[in-house]
C-alpha cells in the first residue's frame, strides 16, 4: 500500500506482540517465526537510509530493492493473517463445544494446522519467505545502506510521549493577512466597488475567479466570504460545489439542487432554471481546472437565469481557466507578506503563540521566511516543527536542500513531503491510506479509524483499546495539519477534510488498497470462505432480507455495518463466533424481529447500535447486554418483551458509562396489538432495570406506561465536566440529574405524571446542560422541573397539560418553542387564567411604582403553533380580568387593553420568526402582535378567523409593512392584501390554499 518502510514497520508492529503472546507456542513455529523477525529488524534498520536515497536522491537500485521487499513483505502479511485466522477457527470450535464433548475436541484439534498436510504448507512458506528476506538482506549491502544512530523505534516513542503536550487550534479558519482581499471581493459581490471597470451591474449572472497556486488559501478566502452576514443577507440563494478534476456538468447541477437521481440534461436544466429562475443567487464553484471552453459555456448558459446581480465565484490554480469561466477582471490571490506568514507559522509552532528559547525564535523566522508567503507550507512546517524541541531538527528544516527547488506549485510537493517524513512509520501508514477517499470528500473518523484497524495499520497496545490508539492518530494528523476542517455534527460524528495537496501527497505515497464495499446484492457473501481475512464489511443500503450462515465464518471480521437495510428481517443464529467483531451498526433496520441468542459473547464488541429483544427464549435477550463493554450509542427496542424471570434477578446496565446515546422504546414495533392494562409491570421493570446517565448527551423514551419515571432516572452523579454549568462558579463537585444531558426526548407515555420524582432532585437540581426537549403526547405529565436554565428549544406534540405549558412558559433561556396537534383534545386556549399566578410575582420589576408584569416567553426567537385544530385564543378572557385586576391594584383608571398590550409586546419583542399553521379556530388581536421588530421570518397559513372583521385593515397595514420590511423570501401568508392587480404584482397569493373568508383567505 505504503511505502515499503511503512509497511515492513507495520509487520514488525503487529508481528512483535504476537510472539510475546506466544504464538510462536500456539503453532509450533517459535523458531522459524523468531527467525523471520529477526531477519525483518535487521532490513528496517536500513530503510530509513533507503527512503532517503529513493525520494530524495531519485536513486534506480535503491527504488528497485524497495519495490522487491515490499513484495514479499505482503507474503509475510498473507501468512500472519492465515495463522490469526486458524487460530480464531479453533477458539470458535473450543468455546462452542457441549460441556460433553469439550474435552475430545480440544484432545482432536489442541493445535491450528493439526493436519500434516497443512503444517507442512505453512511451514514451507514461512521457509520461502525466510529465504527471500534473506537474499534481500544480503543485496542492502551492495546499496551501501546504513544503518540510523537511532532506528525507527525512536520515532514511533516520540509518538507515544508526545501526547503529555496540548495544542489549543481552532477548527474554524484564521485568516492572516487578508482582510484587503476579503473585504475587496465583499464589496465586488455586493457591487459596492468604486472601480468602474469591476462594475457589474450591467451583467445578469457575473463570474469572479479567484487565482493562486495550491497552499495559497483560495479555498479558505472563498468560505470565508461566503459565509459572511452581508453577503448571506444580500443574496437570495446560496451555493457551494466543490468541483475538483473532473468537471461534470450534471454532477454540479445535482449539487446545487440537492439531487442524487439518474436523470436527463435536459431535465435537470428545467430544475435549477425553476429553483434559480429571477432570483439573485450566489454560487461558489471551488478547484475548478477544466479548460472546456465548451463545456463551461454550457453550463453557464443554464445557470445565466437569474435576476441581476446573480454571482458565481470560483477558485482554481490555473490562469487558463479564469481566463475562460471570467466576465469580470479575475482576482489573483497574492502571497502573505513575511509577517503574515511568520504570525501563521509561530501559532502553529509554538504552541498557538507561547513562545520558546530565543534561538527557535530566530531560526524559526528564517524557515517562515523561506516559505514563500504559501500558508499551507507555514502552517504545515509550523505543526511539524511544534513537536520538536531538537534544535538540530529546527536546524535541518532550515538548511535543508528542498528550499533550493521551491519556485513554484509544482515544487510544493517536496515541503510537504519532508513533514510527511517527519512522521512516525505509523503515523505514515495511517496518512497514506487516506489516499483511497476521493479529493473533498468528508472523512467520518470512526469509519475512518475502523479502516485502520482492518488493515493492520494500528499497532496493538495492552494499555489502550485500538480505537483510542486510533483516535490519538486522528488527533496528530490534524494538529500537524495533514487534515482540516475538523468538526461535529448534530449526531456527534466528527469529520475532517484532506487539502487538495494533501490528498495528491498521500497518494503519491500510496499505491494499492483492499476493501470490500456491497451495495445492492449478497451474492458475493454466499461463500464466506475466500473472505475469511475480512476485517470490514459494509453493506449499508442494500435490501438484503437476512444474512446468509456463511458470514459467521468471518473470525478475523472487526467491523459489520448494516446501516438503512430496510428489508432485513433477521440475523444468522451463529453470530457469536465473529468473537473478533468490534463494531455492529444496524441503524435504520426497523424489520429486525430480534437479536439472535449469544450476543453476550462477543466480549470485544465496542459499538452495538441497535440491540431487539425477542419473545422466545432462543432469542436474544436483554441480560445479554450486562456483558459487554459497549459504548457509543444504543437504541433497544421492544422492552415490554422483557422475561419475568429477567425482571425478577435484575438488568444491570449501570457499567455501560461509556454510552452517550440512549434510545430506550417499551412499544412491541412489529406487533401493533398491544394493550395499555400493564403500567405496574413497566414500574416493576424500571425498578429493576439499571442504566448509568452519567454519560449521557442525549436520551429518547417511548411508549413506558408507568405513572412515575423508571428508579434510575433518579440518580445523581457529580456534575464535574458540565460546560454549561449554571449553579456555582466554585469547582466543588455538585452532585445532579444527569449531569450531560444535551437532549430528552420523550413519546407516548400517556401515564407519566413527571419527568423526575421531586424527591430524588438534589440540592443542586437536574438536567444542568439540557438545552433541547421534545414531548409527543404525553398527556398527563406535569411542570418540568425548576432552574432548567439551559434550556433553549422545547417541543410539544399532542395533548398536554396546562402545567407543562405554564412551566414552559417560564423557562428563562427559552428561545424556540414549537406547539403541534394541541387541538387533538378540546383545548380552546392556549394560557389560561391559572396562568396569572405564574405571570407576576412581587420580586419582578415595578412598573410606575407598582406591580410589574412579569415578561413571558422573555428570551424567545422561534414561535411555531402548528395544527391545533380547536385553538381559539393563545390567552382566555380569565387571564385577561385578572391582569386588569392586578394592574387596577395600583392604577383604578389603568384600561384592560393597555396591561394586554405591555404583556404581549413582552411576548412578541424578541421573536425573530414566528409560525401559524392550519388553526382555523384561532383569533388573535392586532395588539397581540404587539411589537415585532425583531421579526425575520413570517408565515401565516390556514387561519381563515386570525382577526376580527373590526381589526381588518389595521391587520393588513402590519402585514403590508411586515412584507415589505422581510421580503418575499421570509415572507409567506395566505391573506389578501391588496387588489387584483397589486395581488399578482407582488405574488403574495397561495394558489394551493382552500380556506375562504371575509379578508380573502382561500
């Protein structure tokens, strides 16, 4: 795959705890192994004298003998893998054998290769191989190799201590030195140039390319203004397409509208022309090289619909291709000055700006300086450089011979390429095999860090799992900037990106690659018996009904991923003996009907995604899970199917701490005709059921029919790693609810009376981090617990109590609020007057002397009253007297009109979007829309009595002016505003709308 010394290093790696491990015992092999290992040390103390002379001196006889090793050492790999193998085959066989016939089988096969036949294969290759080494070894001397001072093993300790340092760099790009060019392009996109001759107002779709060699920053500049609150306000549409080599006409029109279908030009012209058409839009074309004159003008003459001002930016390396995409003056992208360049490399460096001894100092200007103003050199150099404290070292990079052929793009290659080299052979391994993503592609690091281990590029610790071990990988790669952009998404996956040097580095260093990826059919996984050395099977998407018997026969299987296999039904029986399998995804397999019996064997399991409980004793069953040491995220359906037996001994979960994502559901999925006589048996089940929170960041629960909430939501935990902590300021340990909890999301428990039992919340509360809840018909649960104050998006769906929603109301940090189907129940008003009693308070702030009204929703931005079919009023006339009530205490002349005023106004103030939908019942007067200001978005659909006939006009005034204030865009209601005419001149009508009324709703 790699380079030769990466691989021989790899061998080494995996080979040297093996035979401590005994191996060499188990086969009966210790000689001939040690020998073998002994022959593979004595050829890797040479390599790095040999990767000198290949890359850097270009030397015929040394490539030649690096390209023979690397064969062989494959036939090294191929025999590991054939003993690994036999050696898992019979620890299957042992551990599956009756109590009965344990003893005779392990008297039958007590040894891999216990047929004459294949021992003496074995053996015969291991001697092949021996020789061949040999003969290697014996030709490294007329290359005149020597042997390093200090071997490789130095460099892979160096790995391991570096660790004791933290480097603190932000994920989000900095950009030195180019506010200028980034405020000039601004100001061209928004023509806002004083520069006649960059004007473009007389172009309808305008083109800008932005020049510069690899390293330079396009990329960067481009996201960095595309991102921009200006330019994000001034266009109507925004686009990104990373184009890259290939330049593919329909590819870039499926990015820009969202399309992965196989269609027609023709049709995919008429879709964007209709999702573009008149409108001013943005799109950012970035690494573009074609020079088809031909086929950028058919591309552009399909994106040339839009209104004026519609812009496309692009980025490539190559002048030829702005001179064709350009209709303005393209804009070269100058080098960073030597400041520049230097604050860029010292950030990296020394430690994001902690500087070191006065000799780095210096020495460390000379190297910025020889960087030519390229960032991506700086800051590679940088990172590099920031993990060594040799002097010599510093000293190397700067006299190095390199800088003399460092004039132009094309000679970026050897900067990069001396970090590279600076890696350890690990380190190395693990880069290059990055090369089989394409260029932009989002790398997953899980994924990523599974492929490692399925290739044996992950030397095996006895301290640390393999996957941490990985994860430090993943972690220096991207501080010593071989990888970017790291982030995490909404399901906490962290990704990265590869620069576009990066990517043709790694695969100038890699050459071949084996993995295995089966879409659409199994047929390929009917024989498993020539896949018995696969390590990683992903057959996500394919709608395979059941996996055939045969893929048990993968021992050496680390990873299975089965994600979106809609159709699957069941798994094989045997899914014990892949005692190898470390990772098993199963998202999205809503037919599984169970876990198959034995699951609690496979004692290496990390992640199990999805865990079915079955109805008969064959089938998998909960207790299985006490077993494993899993982690990650679980979901477990069908708990109701829990056996009395279980119930009765107890389900311990509470060692599962590592779990972050919780998803536990009672429903039967499969069996709809469940009955809802059973809540005492769910308490009994949550009375024994242990599950640890400690952990957890987010937790969903469905269908749990108990009236109070299952024992182990009432445990506390210290609270100590909380980032949003709210409760002290001092760093004693605080003992709380779910000390991580981001996310609840609870559904049909049509029982629950609380979320928490209020006697179980410590001094210091619960849910400290909880920032977003969802409820779905939980019609009896009462107020949410106090001092939620991280609480920022609540969700309620179906019937719910004047409790929650007065508790709701009152949530200090709340600035989303979504309220759908509340009209399933005969529930006319919203907030009623019980209401009041929570609205004012004597501690609030007075008012002209008197009582204040207290400021509801006081934090709110995101109001959506979506499908509450019988939903009159958002406040009842009781509430409404008893606010007079409360402001004629200090005002007798105070009129009941003005106290509705100041609390609505206090409700609307901070809104910033606000929805109603398809609530044909409900009215709401002018002044409860109070003041509305901040609004950014409206949309008013389906409530044909929204206003009284009295407050018509004055209704319609506020939207006209609401209208013209947000624009079209942000603007979407289904009322009448002006004439016919006016009506089709400014396309406010719904055409697909029914409703009718007396303000021309329809």
């Amino acid at each position: 795959m790699a380079d030769p010394a990466t691989i021989i290093s790899g061998l080494l790696s995996n080979l040297v705890p093996l035979i401590k491990d005994e191996f060499k015992l188990i086969y009966g092999f210790d000689e001939e192994v040690e020998k073998l290992l002994g022959t593979l040390s004595a050829i890797n103390a040479a390599l790095e004298d040999a990767e000198i002379k290949n890359v850097w001196k270009k030397d015929k006889p040394t490539e030649d003998w690096l390209q023979k090793l690397k064969r062989v050492a494959y036939e090294v790999r191929d025999i590991m893998d054939e003993c690994t193998f036999e050696d898992l085959r019979l620890q299957v066989k042992r551990r599956n054998a009756s109590s009965s016939t344990r003893i005779q089988v392990t008297n039958c096969i007590s040894l891999p290769f216990s047929n004459a036949w294949s021992r003496r294969e074995i053996g015969f290759k291991i001697k092949d191989v021996q020789e061949k080494l040999e003969q290697i070894y014996s030709e490294r001397k007329n290359l005149q190799l020597r042997e390093p001072i200090h071997d490789s093993k130095i460099k892979e300790d160096k790995f391991t201590s570096s660790w004791c340092e933290t480097m603190s760099l932000s994920s989000s790009p900095v950009l030195y030195g180019r506010d200028k060019e980034k405020k000039h392009i601004i100001d061209i996109l928004l023509n806002n140039t004083s520069t006649s001759t960059l004007s473009v107002a007389t172009e309808q779709l305008s083109v800008l390319p932005i020049v510069g060699i690899g390293g330079l920053g396009k990329t960067t500049l481009a996201q960095m203004v595309y991102n921009n609150h200006e330019v994000s306000k001034h266009f109507d549409l925004r686009f990104w397409v990373c184009v890259s080599d290939e330049f593919d006409i329909e590819l870039v029109i499926k990015a820009i509208i969202g399309a992965n279908n196989e269609t027609s030009l023709e049709k995919l012209k008429d879709s964007i022309q209709y999702k573009l058409g008149g409108k001013k839009y943005l799109i950012v074309l970035d690494d573009v090289w074609n020079e088809n004159v031909y086929a950028w003008d058919q591309l552009r003459s399909i994106l040339d619909c839009g209104a004026n001002g519609a812009f496309v930016l692009t980025t490539t390396r190559k002048r030829s291709v702005a001179e064709i995409m350009k209709t303005i003056p393209y804009f070269e992208l100058p080098s960073l000055s030597d400041e520049d360049c230097w604050l860029l490399f010292k950030k990296r460096a020394f430690d994001d700006g902690k500087l070191k001894h006065p000799i780095f100092i210096n020495i460390g200007k000379q190297i910025s300086n020889k960087c030519k103003g390229v960032p991506l050199v700086a800051k590679t150099l940088g990172s590099q450089l920031g993990f060594c404290d040799d002097e010599k070292e510093w000293h190397r990079i700067r006299d190095s011979d390199i800088w003399e052929i460092f004039e132009n793009e094309e000679d970026l290659m050897p900067i990069l390429r001396l970090s590279y080299y600076d890696l350890s052979y690990q380190l190395r391994r693990c880069f290059a095999f990055c090369a089989i993503f394409s260029k932009d592609t989002l790398i997953k690091k899980d994924k990523l860090i599974q492929l490692w281990m399925a290739h044996g590029l992950i030397a095996p610790s006895i301290k640390q799992d393999v996957e941490d071990v990985g994860n430090r990988i993943w972690k220096e790669l991207y501080w010593r900037s071989f990888f970017q952009d790291e982030k995490e998404n909404k399901d906490r996956v962290y990704t990265c990106m590869m620069h576009d040097l990066m990517h043709d580095l790694a695969q100038s260093v890699m050459q071949e690659c084996h993995t295995m990826n089966v879409k659409r059919s199994s047929d390929s996984l009917g024989h498993g018996t020539h896949l018995k050395h696969l390590r990683y099977l992903d057959i996500s998407g394919s709608w395979i009904k059941t996996l055939p018997n045969s893929i048990c026969n993968l021992f050496n299987l680390q990873t299975l991923k089965l994600n979106q296999c809609y159709a699957l039904k069941s798994l094989p029986k045997n899914m014990k003996n892949l005692i190898n399998l470390r990772h098993f995804y199963l998202d999205g397999c809503y037919l599984l009907k169970y876990m198959p019996r034995g699951m609690g064997e496979l004692k290496h399991l990390k992640t199990l995604s999805l865990f079915v409980i079955g109805k008969e004793e064959r089938h998998g069953q909960l207790d299985e899970l006490e077993e494993l040491d899993i982690g990650g995220s679980l979901k477990i359906e069908n708990l109701g199917r829990v056996s009395d037996a279980s119930i009765a001994r107890g389900i311990s979960m509470a060692k599962k701490s590592s779990i972050t994502n919780l998803e536990l559901n009672w429903l039967d999925r499969l069996d709809w005709g469940y009955t809802y006589d059973d809540a005492d048996r769910h308490e009994k089940m949550g009375e024994a059921l242990e599950v640890s929170t400690e952990r957890l960041k987010k937790l969903r629960m469905s269908g749990y029919k108990g009236v109070n909430p299952p024992k182990w939501v009432g445990k506390s935990y210290p609270s100590i790693g909380s980032s949003n902590n709210s409760y002290s300021d001092d760093s004693e340990m605080m003992i709380v609810l779910f000390p991580l909890l981001e996310e609840l999301d609870i559904r049909e428990m049509k029982n629950l009376r609380e979320l928490v039992s209020p006697s179980t919340i410590p001094s210091f509360g619960a849910f400290p981090n909880l920032c977003k809840l969802e409820i779905f018909y939980c019609p009896k649960l009462g107020a949410l617990p106090p001092h939620l104050k991280a609480l920022k998006d609540v969700s309620v769906s179906g019937e719910c109590s004047d409790e929650l929603l007065y508790s709701i109301s009152n949530l200090s940090a709340l600035t989303h609020f979504s309220l759908v189907w509340c009209g399933l129940n005969e529930r006319s008003v919203l907030f009623g007057a019980g209401y009041m009693a929570l609205m004012f308070d004597d501690d609030e702030i007075q008012l002209g002397g008197g009582r204040g009204v207290r400021s509801t929703f006081q934090s709110l931005q995101s109001l959506h009253i979506l499908e509450c079919w019988k939903l009159r009023r958002l406040f009842d006339s009781g509430m409404i007297m008893e606010e007079e009530k409360q402001q004629k205490h200090h005002d007798h002349d105070h009129h009941l009109q003005a106290g509705q005023t100041e609390r609505t106004r206090d409700l609307m103030n901070s809104l910033t979007k606000l929805e109603i939908r398809d609530c044909p019942e409900l009215m709401i007067s002018v002044e409860e829309f109070g003041n509305l200001n901040s609004l950014q978005g409206l949309s008013i659909m389906g409530c044909p009595k929204l206003v009284s006939s009295e407050e018509a006009d004055d209704f319609k005034a506020l939207l006209r002016s609401l209208r013209a204030r947000l624009g079209s865009k942000n603007f979407d209601v289904d009322i009448e505003l002006e004439k016919e005419k006016e009506k089709e001149e400014h396309s406010v009508w719904s055409p697909s709308s029914k409703f009718g009324g007396e303000f021309g709703i329809y």
